[in-house]
C-alpha cells in the first residue's frame, strides 16, 4: 500500500511524460485513487471506510498543493482532484457493497446451520 502510494506521488510531481497509447488524463486520475482505495481497504480491513475516504482525499489535495508548489512540468488542476476522488468513491462503494453481500451471505449460512 504505501509502495503503490509513493509511485503515485513520485509520478504526481515528475515532469509529465508520454504514456503509450496516450490514455486520457483524468481516467489516469481515476484508475490510481480506485487501485490506490481498493489496496487501502484491503490493507486496513478494519478501518472504517469513511477514514479511508478521508486520507484519499488528504492525499490528492496534498499532490495539488505539491504541483501548484513545484511548477515544473506540471499544473495543479482541482478537476484531476475531482476525478480522483470519483475513481476512490466508486472503488470504495464497491468495497462496501462487497462487504455487505458477505455478510448478508454469512448471516444466511448461519441460520440454514441452525436448522
């Protein structure tokens, strides 16, 4: 978790660079916070997911702020922020769904045990 955090940091903050076969900018944004989300959650499973949601977005507004500091080579943009935190929502959603559905499927198990 921490490794894949760093490498998001030190991509955030290097001079941009061209990626192969171009990918959308703000999809980049999206699939790093859900992979960034889905390690947290699986890394810390008792952690509330909300406590999560709070250090994801720590940590996006912290790589704008550290653009906007930098300037070189790259801009800060609140909307790659935004995106971001869509792609941690979405990922976390899912992790709460799936928590959900376990659960539920537990609690069924269970109760056909018992009869």
């Amino acid at each position: 978790m921490s490794a894949t955090s760093l490498v998001v940091l030190v991509l955030a903050v290097l001079p941009s660079f061209s990626i192969p076969g171009n990918p959308d900018d703000k999809l980049l944004h999206v699939v790093a916070f859900a992979v960034l989300a889905l390690l947290a959650a699986g890394t810390f499973p008792r952690l509330h997911l909300r406590q999560l949601w709070m250090w994801l977005v720590g940590f996006a507004a912290a790589i704008e702020l550290i653009q906007m500091i930098m300037q070189q080579g790259r801009e800060a943009d609140w909307n790659d922020f935004m995106f971001g935190m869509g792609g941690a929502a979405a990922a976390l959603l899912c992790v709460f769904l799936g928590r959900r559905i376990v659960a539920l499927l537990s609690l069924r198990h269970e109760s056909s045990e018992s009869d």
